[in-house]
C-alpha cells in the first residue's frame, strides 16, 4: 500500500505503530495537528465511521481496494483520519 503520506508508509511495526501514536498524541498537544474530535467518544465513533466508509478512500486516493488484512499502517492511518473525519 501507497499511503500520501510518508509518516504512514514508514510504519511496519507495532513498535512503528506505538511511537506514531505517541508522536500524534504529542503533535495534538503541542496544537501542530488540529483534532476536530477531540472528545474520546467522538474520536472513536469517527474511526468506526471512517473505517467503514473507507472504501471512497482507498478507490479515489490509493488507487486500489482496501485490504482484507490492515497492517500497522492502516491502524495507523485510521486514527490519523478519525482525527478530522466527520
């Protein structure tokens, strides 16, 4: 998988995985990323809800059908885009 952004293609680990996360969370802090869901409840449900629509994603962004499997990078980018997802 392609992913647009580099920070997400460099991930193939679940130690990968753990520090973009703990990067994210620190990038949110620091207000160098915006969260627009930014209540737990709300950022869960905006993962859930872009999970399941993310075929959009992958057919006009990607090029190509979303995985059976996720790898570490898909988790990865399903939390990047619950961030913003409405």
């Amino acid at each position: 998988m392609n992913w647009p952004d580099p920070e997400l293609n460099a991930i193939a680990t679940r130690e990968d995985l753990a520090r973009y996360l703990s990067g994210l969370a620190a990038e949110i802090r620091d207000g160098a990323v915006t969260a627009e869901n930014s209540a737990t409840d709300a950022f869960v449900d905006s993962a859930g809800r872009w999970t399941k629509s993310m075929d959009a994603f992958f057919e006009n962004v990607l090029k190509e059908p979303v995985p059976d499997a996720p790898d570490w990078a898909m988790v990865a980018a399903i939390f990047r885009a619950a961030l913003v997802y409405e």
